[in-house]
C-alpha cells in the first residue's frame, strides 16, 4: 500500500470532528471560504436526442467553446445500464480493505490502472479526500482485467455493457464536435486515435469528512484526456470555475456531465460532504500513448499559428501528473 486510504481515514476520525492536517487545504483553496452561493449560472444542458443535427452540433460547440462543460440527457443509455454501473462500484468499496488491496496499483507501474489513493503531485504534500480507481474499459485489446474485480460477480458485465452504450454516445459526440470546429464528421476522431482511442473508467471515492469546509475530493484541474464523460451520484460535489469564482454544477439525475479539450479546457473541482458517500464515474477518451496530439492543421494558419506543440500524449500526462511546464 502506498498510504493509508481515505476510506480508513474517514472511518477513523469521523467521531473527532477534525481531519489530519495533510487533508487542510489552504485559504484560497478551502470550500466554506472560495465557493459562491446564491449565483447560478447553471451549465449547459443539452437533448442529445434532437433531430436536427444542426441544431444539436451549434449547441454542443457553443457550449464547448463557452463553457467547457455541459450535460446531456435523453442520451440513449438506459438508466439500468447506469445504475448497474453504480451499484457494482459501491460494492466494490464496500469490501474489506483486504480485498480491495488485490487491485491496487503495482508500486513500480508507470501506469494509473489500479486501486489507489494518490494520482498525481501535490504541493506541499497535500492529500485529497478521495480513494479511486482505474481500469480501460473499451478497446478489448487495451483492457488489463487483472484490475476489473471479482467481486462482486456482477462486476465485469456491468461495466462491458456500458462500455458498448458509451461508444455510441461517443462516437456521436466527436462526430458533433468535430463538425462544430469545421471539420468532417470522422476527422477529430481519427486525430485522437480513432479505433485506438482508449476508454480508462475511473471510480471515484469520497467518504464522508468530519471537516468539508476545509478538505477537497479532487484539487482544482482540467482533464488530461480529449473528453471526459462523468456519471455522479445524488451527492453534490462538482464545481466549475467561472467568472474568477466556484459555483456548484447541479446534479441532474441520469444525465451525463462532459468536459473537454478540444475547445475550452475548464477549471474544476470536487468538494465533499459531512454525512454522506459521493462517488462518480468518469471515462476518459484517451489517444494511444505514443500518439503524436497538437493542434490540427486545417484549424491553424500564419494568423492564428500553433500555441502549442506537438508532443506524445504519454509525455503530455506524465509531464502533467508531475506539474512539469510544458
């Protein structure tokens, strides 16, 4: 084990009403003091069953480009595809320690995939309150099923038939995406990977804190990946930053929460709360490893030249997971 989980954590001092200080966010940062109430400005939320493409692909790029972050419903997963979902990953948490510990990520990978607690550098050896954890989900030649758990027995059908309602809802988003930044349906698709392009599942888990006025689950960011696609639970944790403050983004049962790189890269973060569990389900669209990614050509030119450059997309995380400029 690399660190105590949080799970443990929470269980611990639950009853003190204090956290360790490792947990203590500092001023700028602390939930009571940074987020603004009684303004909201609600996110996008899009009918991704709208018959009119147009319509639809003006939406969803205007949304992207302003925004960063919308919602979609009528999105053609059934809600028990969903809940099946849920409901085997908060068994899974539910184990003992001991049998979550069979997943957790081997110390020496160089992979995320695994069971675990910290993902990525924090400043000043900070924690957040969360246990997580990844596995790739679609290509069947990219999954590593000695991450997927055993229990419960469910597990692995619960997630492969979510992986095959997810595709299409992906593959209709890029194709939306990409028609919207003036491209063909299928070119910023293939420019992420195309029939490579990974789906990496990760659980999040945020047990109750004694002190959520003062801890983060996840510390502000934006996503590595080209789009995540996020189901949460009921309990509100979310936050978008807009207009230099953070509002909280509404939970709307079923729909499905996407951010993005490709247009505008938003701020978020997670808060969690005093009496109850938040979890959520994020799939990051992901190139190969080895790919190449930068800015497209057709969208560039000597007036509004490259802002960045080429690199490998497992340079790009590696070099964000250690905060290393790039």
């Amino acid at each position: 084990m690399d660190m105590e989980r949080v799970q443990a954590i929470a269980f611990s001092f639950m009853t003190e009403g204090r956290i360790p200080p490792e947990f203590i966010r500092s001023e700028k940062e602390q939930p009571a003091i940074t987020t603004l109430h009684g303004y909201d400005p609600q996110i996008p939320t899009i009918d991704f069953s709208d018959p009119d493409e147009d319509s639809l692909t003006r939406l969803i790029a205007e949304a992207s480009t302003d925004w960063g972050m919308f919602q979609i419903v009528n999105h053609g997963i059934p809600t028990h595809v969903i809940n099946n979902l849920q409901k085997v990953g908060e068994d899974f948490f539910a184990l003992p320690q001991e049998e979550k510990e069979l997943y957790a990520k081997p110390p020496d990978s160089k992979s995320i995939e695994g069971y675990g607690t910290r993902l990525q550098k924090e400043e000043e050896g900070k924690r957040a309150w969360v246990d997580h954890l990844f596995h790739k989900i679609w290509p069947p030649s990219a999954i590593n099923y000695q991450f997927w758990p055993k229990n419960p027995p469910s597990y692995r059908d619960a997630n492969e038939v979510y992986a095959k309602c997810l595709r299409g809802v992906a593959d209709k988003l890029l194709s939306r995406l990409s028609v919207g930044l003036g491209l063909g349906e299928k070119e910023l698709r293939e420019s992420v990977g195309g029939d490579e392009l990974t789906y990496l599942l990760k659980i999040n888990y945020y047990p109750p804190c004694p002190r959520p006025d003062l801890a983060l689950g996840v510390v502000a960011h934006t996503d590595m990946s080209a789009i995540a696609i996020l189901v949460p639970n009921h309990v509100q944790g979310l936050q978008l930053f807009r207009d230099d403050h953070w509002f909280d983004v509404k939970y709307i049962p079923n729909a499905l929460i996407l951010s993005n790189g490709k247009y505008k890269s938003v701020l978020h973060r997670t808060t969690v709360n005093k009496d109850m569990t938040r979890m959520s389900w994020p799939v990051f669209l992901e190139p190969p490893p080895e790919l190449a990614i930068g800015p497209l050509p057709k969208l560039t030119s000597e007036d509004n030249p490259p802002k960045y450059k080429k690199k490998r997309y497992c340079d790009y995380v590696y070099c964000k997971l250690n905060k290393i400029p790039q």
